[in-house]
C-alpha cells in the first residue's frame, strides 16, 4: 500500500477500498449458484456501500470535501485480494468462499493499519468499527464453508 499520512488521505483510501469492496461482492454473486448465498453476497455488496457512506460523512464531519474524480494509490496484492472477474468464473464454490474469506482477513488487516494511523478519534473509530465488520464477514463465509465441507 502507498504510504498515507493523513486522515483525509486515509479516508479517501478506505472509500476506495468499499466502491473496490462492493464490486467484487457483486462479480462473486454473479457467479454462485447457491441462491442463499447469492443474497449473502448481495447484502454484504450493500454493506460495503453503508460502509462508504459512513467513511464520506467522516470526510465532511472534519470538514473536507470529497474530490470528484481523484486518483488514489491501488492496494498492492498483498493488502487486499482482488480477484480478476473472469477467472471467478472457474472457480467452484469452495474457491470461492475461500477468496472471500482471504479478502475480508485483508480487509480487517488493512482497516485496522489504517486505524492505528489516524489522528482524528472519530476517524480512527470508524475505521474499527468497519474492521469489526470485515470480521463478521469473514465469519459469515467460514460458517458456510464449514457446511459445505460437511456435505463432501
């Protein structure tokens, strides 16, 4: 990840990561078949909007403006998994839930680093409350995963 030194840069950063966040969840549900599990990916595709929307009123309560069209520095792969959207087309669903489950383990490591670099407390709460959220993610798809090995 590029180095980011302020809070208006690790906000926008973070914003950038749930437009990334929401498209991916939507890539994954086009491809499950599992109607249950499309709706999972769906909600949390809807999630990672409210989590944008979150991050934007954070950026206007400390009283900046959000740019229109600014570039911000692309998560190197290590931070953050993101998947070609054509390969997810020849993944079965246990890869699937597999990528799923690495990106929100990157997505809570990410927010938390990304916390323990903001200055503003409000900003940095936000920032964990999102990481607590990624967590929860991350659960919902080990808890699917463990269902669907029992079956095998």
């Amino acid at each position: 990840m590029a180095k980011i030194e302020s809070d208006d840069e690790i906000l926008e950063f973070a914003i950038f990561r749930e437009v990334e966040a929401y498209h991916f969840y939507m890539a994954l549900a086009k491809v499950v078949d599992n109607p249950e599990m499309r709706k999972v990916l769906e909600d949390f595709a809807l999630e990672e909007l409210e989590h944008k929307a979150k991050l934007e009123l954070e950026v206007l309560k400390i009283g900046r403006v959000l740019p229109a069209e600014k570039k911000l520095p692309l998560p190197s792969r290590d931070d953050y998994i993101i998947s070609n959207t054509n390969s997810l087309l020849n993944m079965d669903y246990k890869d699937i839930l597999l990528l799923a489950i690495e990106k929100e383990k990157a997505s809570f490591r990410t927010y938390a680093n990304l916390a323990s670099h903001a200055i503003n407390e409000e900003s940095r709460d936000i920032l964990l409350t999102i990481a607590e959220e990624e967590v929860k993610h991350k659960y919902r798809f080990e808890i699917e995963y463990d269902m669907l090995m029992k079956k095998v």
